[in-house]
C-alpha cells in the first residue's frame, strides 16, 4: 500500500486536528514502514495499527517509554540476562515502543524474531523501525495475548472494539475502536497504487454502502452496540447490544453510521452501518 502523504495529513487534519511538525514527522516515519510491509494485507488492519500507536504513544506518533517505568509493577524490577559471550545486563523490562512491549519473555521471544539484542538492550524498542516490526509482526501473530488481527478483522468482520484484546484486554477498547475508524477513513482517503507508468490511482473504497433511509435491516454482528450519537465514543442506549438477526428500520444516516429503530421496543440510536444488511422479510413500522 501508498499513501498520498498531503492528502493523509488533510485527512488527518479534518478528523484529529492538525498535528505540530515532530508528531508530523513521526506519522510520516510510520507511514514509511506501512509502506513498505507487504504482510499487512488489509487497510483496516493498518487503521487498528495506527489507532493502538495513537493510544499506547500518547498521542505523540512515535515510540516511548511506559510513564513511570513499570513503577509499582513487577516487570518494572530489574531481570539479569546473559548474552551468548557470557557478558550479564541488568534490565527493566517495563513498556517500550509503539505497543508497549513488556515482560522480558516479550523481550527474548521479540528478539529472536527480529535477530537483534533486544533482550540485553531493551532500548531497541524505542527505534521506530525496530518498534514497528515489534508492533506488525506481534498483532500478526498474536505475540502478545495470543490474540491477532486476523481474528478480529477479515473479510466481513471488523470488530475494533474487541481487536483490543490483541494488546490488553478491553483495557479503552471503546476509545481506540473510535480511532480506528476515523483512520480507516483517513487512510483510504490517501491511498494510492503503482500501476503501469508509475501514475498513481486511488484506491476504490471497500467501506459498505450507506444504508438507504427508511429501509429495513438485520443485525449481522453477534453483538452490536446501539449509541447516542454517529460514532464509536458515544455511549450505549438502554437496550444495547442488539443480537445478531435482530430486525430494525433506518430512519437516517451520517458518516456510516445509521439511526434506527427496534420494532416493538423502545430502543432506537446509532449503530455502525458496517454491521446491517437489508432484511429478508418485511419489518414492521
């Protein structure tokens, strides 16, 4: 995948706000090795990449150090290692990176993934080339939690919220699913690809077609959250989640997401239009 580096930090500007020359410059490093990894398959998979570095960073758009160095925690205690010429370290294997990598198990099993010094000089996590390996091939693969990106978001299947647990259980799952979303938006906006002559040509979108208004739908997810508002960080509405195969009618739209009713119940709010299809049967009024 290419980006088109204006139209990504227009995009990014209209959805986040416009970033200072040095986040800039960390957003720029990270498209770089985006780019040029050919095991991510999936934009999507990318918008989730990009959201868990906006959360784990502080928003700083570039690899750093757990506040308080693991204070409090036990991987923040000192480990002695000893590297194959039989010289010792004494480290803390408290956060580091783009995903915060701890443990020095984390820190061995990374190492050896990469063919680096990682355990013995954990401070390698903070090279942003090094930190995006780390982060690429560890959703990939479940390196983490065991969980990975492939089981959360394929083919039909996009379910940010629970992608959290990839790196830390539901831990502000909500927050980074919102994220990703808007990234996604920001990043097909941007995309672009090689063809013959070296012309780029925007990529076609693969975002679901807008629900018509007025029509109606089943719930496709297993579980889908009904909010107060278009957008993943407003909070649920009594009767939220609907069930997959619930039956509902749109009644408008925004931005992807659908307003709509529940027959028969008195829920009714926001839900992702990723996530309806147009309903078998007639669903009454």
């Amino acid at each position: 995948m290419k980006f088109d580096r204006q139209k990504f930090h227009d995009a990014y500007a209209a959805a986040f706000g416009a970033l200072p020359g040095s986040k800039q410059a960390g957003l720029d490093a990270l498209l770089s090795a985006a780019e040029a990894d050919t095991d991510i398959t999936d934009i999507r998979w990318l918008a989730y990449m990009f959201a868990t570095v906006k959360h784990e960073c502080a928003d700083t758009w570039k690899p750093i150090e757990e506040y308080g160095k693991g204070k409090g925690h036990k991987y923040g205690q000192p480990v002695t290692v000893t590297d194959p010429d039989g010289k010792s370290y004494s480290n803390a294997y408290y956060g580091r990176g783009y995903v915060q990598l701890t443990w020095d198990y984390n820190y061995r099993n990374m190492g050896k993934v990469l063919n680096n010094r990682l355990l013995y000089e954990p401070g390698l996590a903070l090279d942003a080339d090094v930190a995006y390996r780390i982060m690429s091939y560890g959703m990939r693969n479940g390196s983490f939690t065991g969980a990975r990106l492939s089981r959360f978001i394929s083919g039909d299947t996009c379910d940010y919220v629970n992608a959290r647990k990839i790196i830390n259980g539901l831990d502000q799952a909500q927050r980074i699913a919102g994220y990703a979303q808007k990234l996604e938006q920001v990043l097909r906006a941007s995309a672009v690809a090689a063809v013959p002559g070296g012309v780029p040509t925007p990529v076609p979108s693969t975002a679901p077609a807008q629900p018509a208004s007025g029509q109606a739908y089943t719930v496709t997810a297993q579980a889908l959250n009904v909010r107060g508002g278009p957008g993943a960080s407003n909070p649920t509405v009594a009767g939220s989640p609907l069930a997959q195969g619930t039956a509902v009618r749109a009644q408008q739209s925004q931005d992807g997401w659908m307003y709509v009713t529940v027959p028969g119940t008195s829920t009714a709010g926001w839900v992702s239009a990723r996530y309806l299809q147009p309903a078998p049967a007639p669903v009454p009024a």
